[in-house]
C-alpha cells in the first residue's frame, strides 16, 4: 500500500483520522503497518501489503488466516477432484470447470496458464454479444480516464479485469479494493506477475463504510460492483461522500417484464441496482448528477453448473436468455 495513501483514510466508523504506525516498508510502500482509530479503539492492518479496514462487525476472526485459505484448501481436500481439474486436457471440461481451473492456477502462481483458462472460460459461459458489450464498456472507461485526477480507486476489483485493463494508460496511482484480503492478495501476485503491481495499492472494506475521507477520492470506477449489493441507498450515499470527481460503473440492467428472470431479481432484492429507472433514481436521491453512455443491448444467457464442480454455477441470473441493456453510468 503505498505511504501516501494514508493521507485520505479515517477510520470507516467514526471517520476520524488514524495514528500510525509502521514496522516494514519497501520504499514508498507500506508492507507491513497499523492505522489506529483512538476514538473507536479498533487497529486496521496493513499486512505483505494490502491494508484490511474492515469494520469489527465484518471481520472474521483471524484477517490473514482466512486470507491465506480458500481454494488452497480445496487443493489439499479434495485430491481427486483438484487433479481431474488440473490434468485434465482443458478443452473437455465445461466453462465453469475451465472457471475453476483458472481460479486454481492463480492460487499455485501459474498466471500465464490462468490467464489463458479463464479467458477460454469466459468464451463458453458468456454470449459473444455480451462479452463483446462489456469489452466495449471497458474500453469505454479507459478512454473516459485519460488525464483524470488520480488516485483512481476500482470498487469491487473481483478478478481484477478492470483495473489490469486501464492501468498501463494511466499515468495516476490506482487503488483496489474488496471486501475479501485473500482475494486481494490473489490479485496482488497476478498484478506483480504483469508488471503493475508498484502502481496499484489494495485496500479491504466494505463499500458502505469505506476508510476513504470526504471528498479524497478524485475517480471511482467499477465493473459490475453494483450489481448485488444490497441497500443500495446507503451505498451510493457513502460512495457520493467520498467522491469529489466523477463515478464511472459498468452496469447491466435488465427489462422490468414478468418472467423467471424477474420472479429471482424480486426474491433476491435486486431490483434497484438492476431496473434502470430504479437505479437512476437512487442515483439522484444520493446527490449524484448521472448518465447513460454507452449503452449497448446484448443477449445473456444462463452459465451452466459445473460437471466436476457439480455445486458451483458463476451466476445466478439469467435464469433464462434474455437482453440486456450493458452500459456505462456516469456520476458525478
């Protein structure tokens, strides 16, 4: 994390500012530190680099202990299944079992060989309209960013397609950020395995109470975050506090028609991040001034279960094929 990242973080709680304290650092870079709130009495850990601002109701017992488990421990678990996803030849495993081929290469370090297994993946889960439409989101994004005010933090960094994609057009230091430290450190060695890691910080949190003071974040983008959060009011009211610049998320909104696609978008509170006029609106209630652009219609259709991961299906909707309106929201 780099050192003068600290001087926009408070607390998540109370939004006071932090004493600190650093024990490792590796040039401009802080690797090892504590960020302490005297007002709530809770740390905040910077641990091999990823600071963990996670508020004491949302923090697992041990930070780095659950960080350093996962689908390592699926390797030593279950054998048999992690060798036929491993051996197998990649092309007769189904796209969610190509999914986790690559999610289990990334774990051993192989980057290169993930890369090339989620990429395949992504071509058997996703239309190549839909995949053509969130390329075209990102490319989008990166053009929507040139000359930008940085820090630019990525919201929800996932996999970190995103940030690895306008990263080496940016000339201003990046952030990212999850509510998971074992997904960031996961990020972290493939950001180092492609030569970006000295640019980019990473920070765990939970988007509703974030570490970020008022004002201190001059761009926030996003791929995809939005979609599943719940009570997105008090999201985008956190977010509109941090904000001083402009808000760019890639979003899908699906059509407001009755059907199983919105029987499941009902049961699972997801209307008001994926109804347009839902989301908007929540937008303008939360003081941001917003913008449609480039908004494409794609069909999407359901991703499959896995046949050796039988348990695991990538997403929950569609349910059914249906078109999606992809497109870009521009806050500010």
């Amino acid at each position: 994390m780099r050192e003068e990242l600290t001087q926009r973080l408070v607390c998540p709680v109370c939004h006071l500012d932090l004493r600190w304290e650093v024990s490792r650092r590796a040039g401009d870079d802080l690797q090892e530190a504590t960020g302490s709130c005297r007002e709530c009495r809770v740390d905040y850990p910077v641990h091999r680099g990823v600071g963990a601002f996670l508020t004491p109701d949302r923090r697992p017992q041990d930070l780095w202990e659950e960080a350093d488990q996962g689908l390592r421990a699926f390797l030593n678990e279950e054998p048999a299944r992690a060798r036929r996803l491993l051996e197998s030849p990649v092309e007769s495993l189904n796209p969610t079992d190509q999914l986790v081929r690559g999610l289990l290469q990334q774990e051993r370090q192989e980057f290169g060989e993930a890369r090339r297994t989620l990429e395949r993946a992504q071509t058997g889960l996703y239309t190549s309209a839909y995949r053509s439409a969130l390329d075209h989101q990102l490319r989008f994004v990166r053009e929507e960013l040139r000359g930008c005010a940085g820090p630019v933090v990525d919201l929800a960094t996932g996999m970190g397609s995103l940030l690895e994609f306008v990263v080496p057009s940016l000339a201003v230091p990046c952030v990212g950020t999850d509510l998971s430290p074992r997904v960031l450190l996961r990020d972290q060695r493939a950001l180092e395995q492609a030569g970006l890691g000295a640019r980019v910080s990473l920070l765990a949190f939970d988007a509703r109470r974030t570490p970020f003071k008022d004002g201190s974040v001059p761009t926030l983008i996003t791929n995809l975050g939005l979609a599943n959060i719940e009570d997105p009011a008090g999201l985008l009211q956190e977010l509109r506090r941090i904000v001083s610049g402009r808000f760019l998320a890639i979003t899908i909104f699906y059509p407001e028609t009755e059907g199983p696609n919105e029987e499941l978008i009902r049961r699972l509170k997801l209307e008001p991040m994926l109804h347009r006029e839902s989301a908007l609106r929540r937008f303008r209630e939360s003081g941001f001034e917003v913008r449609v652009c480039n908004l494409e219609r794609a069909l999407a259709r359901p991703t499959p279960r896995g046949e050796i991961m039988s348990e695991m299906q990538p997403d929950r909707l569609p349910v059914v094929d249906e078109v999606l309106e992809v497109c870009t929201l521009v806050a500010s």
